[in-house]
C-alpha cells in the first residue's frame, strides 16, 4: 500500500471520528481524535510536493493550535482560538496576492462579481446582525474577525474569476468552507446552540483544511474559457 493511500484512510478514519463525537457528543473521542487531523493533512502535503512552503506550514500550525485550544476548555481559550484564525486567514491574503494577475474581466464575470459582491455582503450582516448582541466584550474582535474572513472570500472570488487555474478555483473552495465553518460556529455559539450547527462545523473545518492542501499542490496554469475556445 502506498504512503499516501495509507494517510488517506487515517484521514477519512479520523475525519469520520471527529463528525462522529460531534454528533454523538463524545468528548473523549473527538480529543483524541481531532488533534491528528492537521499532521495528517501535513504529512498528505509532504509526499505531494518536491520542497516545502515553510510559510504554509504555520497556517497548518495555526489550525492546529486552533483545534487544541477549542478542545481545551480554560480562561480566554476562545480569544486564542480567535487569534489563531486570524493570523492563518491574514496570511492567506499574502497568497492572494503572491498568485495575483492582470485583471482580465469579461462583461459576464463583471455581473456574476457584482451579484456574488451583493449576496455575500446580505449574508454577513444578517449573521453579524443575529451574533453581535451576544459577543459581548470580544465584540470588538469578533468584527475585526468577520471583516477579514468577509474580505478574504470577496478576493478568493475575484481572482477565480480572473484567473480560473485549478490553483484558484482550490484556494476558492478552501476559503468557503472556512466561512461555512466558522459561520456556523458563530451562529451555535451567539445565536441557536445546534447540534446540526456543531457537525456542519465540524465537517467544513477539515474540508477547509483539505482544500488548502490540495491548493497547495495544484497548478497554477491559467484555463480562462476564452484561451480553451481560442
């Protein structure tokens, strides 16, 4: 068996076990079981590629630290979970930037940017609306924290649109399920504790995670419609 099937089947066997203890609320389990999650992405990401991204590395690190403290339960945890999610997301923002193009829009991508731009921005401030009341004091923090992940998404989107390379089109879907992930988190813990809530969260954390690893590991070839036809 190859080294990379193996980590795979670890993967889907921990992966499993994690929604698992989330949905049957079996705390010991998921304590377990969730901390290998991010060393086994690691480890998929290291016999993928030929020299390591010691900047993706921290990323890595800093999902990892924000699985250990959200299973840790002591005073400020949250602050530090926080924390450990905004440094990962500025960081993501250097990528954007690192795989920046030419703006290239065509008439089509203008609209379905400005529909995308519009819905999404309805979509943050209802969930701000119905969470900030119960922040309380980390208020200030938790905006800060919705800004970016609101703005990240808007530039993961934009440059898709631009560039259509799968490398993209990954770090697209790695940041939606970031924010699937972390809406749901926001909305169980200042809105409607959910069971549903907590195992959507679950599932879209590690798929965000997987995601960037196959961002990571993808090509950064343009496949614009319009160089396909031509």
């Amino acid at each position: 068996m190859k080294i990379r099937t193996l980590i795979k089947i670890l993967l889907l066997i921990a992966g499993a076990l994690c929604v698992l203890s989330t949905a049957f609320q079996w705390p010991m389990i998921e304590l377990y079981a969730k901390p290998t999650t991010v060393p086994l992405f690691f480890m998929l990401y290291w016999f993928q590629v030929k020299k390591i991204d010691g900047l993706f590395l921290v990323i890595l690190f800093l999902c990892f630290l924000g699985d250990i403290f959200l299973l840790i339960d002591f005073q400020s945890s949250f602050m530090f979970v926080l924390l450990s999610y905004t440094i990962c997301y500025l960081i993501l923002f250097y990528y954007l930037y690192k795989n920046f193009k030419p703006i290239d829009y065509g008439v089509t991508d203008i609209i379905y940017l400005i529909v995308f731009f519009v819905a999404w921005t309805f979509i943050v401030y209802e969930i701000y609306d119905v969470t900030e009341k119960e922040m309380g004091d980390i208020r200030p923090y938790g905006v800060g924290y919705i800004i970016i992940l609101y703005l990240l998404l808007i530039g993961a989107v934009f440059q898709y649109a631009n560039v259509r390379s799968s490398k993209s089109l990954w770090f697209l879907i790695a940041v939606l399920n970031f924010v699937i992930s972390d809406s749901c988190f926001a909305l169980n813990k200042f809105y409607i504790p959910s069971i549903e809530f907590e195992i959507i969260n679950s599932i879209y954390q590690l798929l965000a995670v997987f995601f960037l690893v196959q961002f990571k590991i993808s090509s950064p070839t343009p496949l614009k419609l319009k160089d396909i036809q031509g």
